[in-house]
C-alpha cells in the first residue's frame, strides 16, 4: 500500500491527519506554556479532583482556574466529568507522551552537547591529576633529606 503525500487533502476538504496532530500540539504547548496550568497538571497526577479543590491551591477565582481548566481540556491534557454542578478533573497523559515524542525527536542535539561537556569534563579531571602527581613529585623531591648530613 503506497502513502499518500503529507499535502494532499481527504474527502471532504478535511485536512490531513498530520496538521490535526500539528495543531494538537500546538495547543498542548500553549497549554503548558502557563505556570498556573502546569501546576494544575502536578496536582491532577495520579488522582482526580474537584474544580474547587484544585482552585483553592491559588490565588485567582474559581472562575479563573475554571478558565484554565478549560484550556487544558481542549488541548486534551484534562477529563472533566461533569455530574450536575459537580465537576471532577482529571490528568489525560496521551497529548504529553505525544508532546515528548516531538521533542525527543532533537535529543540528538542535546546528547551531542553532553558528549561534548563529557569529553570537555574528563580532560580536565586528567589535566588536573597530572598537576597533583607533579606537585607531589616536587615536593617529595623538596623536602628529602641531602646525602651526607
């Protein structure tokens, strides 16, 4: 089965899967370009919360971490289950995996660097034993008593 090139659209007028996933992570990495929502994420870890128990962790409104709950559940990083006037959050982890499978994509950049600052970090450590064996070596030679006293 060929693939179809990324630039051709699907019936409909849709736009290819690949914009969708573009767009995705677009709003995944605005969503987690603000400290408070961040924030929102560590709290939602693992556990599900009330809008108003996330909220009293800060000093905005409810309506303000509402505002923010709202942004993280339209880039997919939140499930809200609404039950009435009750609303229980939760973390959704799948746009995040797909967010550091984006930027795992330039760790060979970084491991380059770390490569570098190794390599950088050893030579100084053998260029700093060298001078501990010379300094050792002239101040034996220094304090030996003279033949002859």
């Amino acid at each position: 089965m060929a693939a179809k090139p990324a630039h051709l659209h699907l019936v409909g007028g849709a736009m290819p899967a690949a914009h969708d996933s573009e767009e995705a992570l677009d709003q995944v990495f605005a969503a987690l370009a603000d400290p408070v929502r961040r924030s929102i994420l560590s709290r939602l870890d693992g556990r599900e919360l009330l809008v108003s128990q996330i909220a009293q962790h800060f000093d905005i409104s409810l309506q303000a971490v509402s505002k923010h709950i709202q942004v993280l559940v339209r880039a997919g990083l939140v499930a809200q289950e609404r039950t009435g006037r009750i609303s229980r959050c939760s973390l959704t982890a799948g746009p995040i995996f797909d967010a550091a499978l984006w930027l795992n994509r330039y760790s060979k950049y970084w491991q380059a660097q770390f490569d570098l600052l190794a390599a950088t970090l050893g030579d100084i450590d053998r260029r700093g034993r060298g001078k501990t064996r010379s300094k050792r070596t002239t101040s034996r030679r220094k304090g030996r008593p003279t033949s002859g006293a």
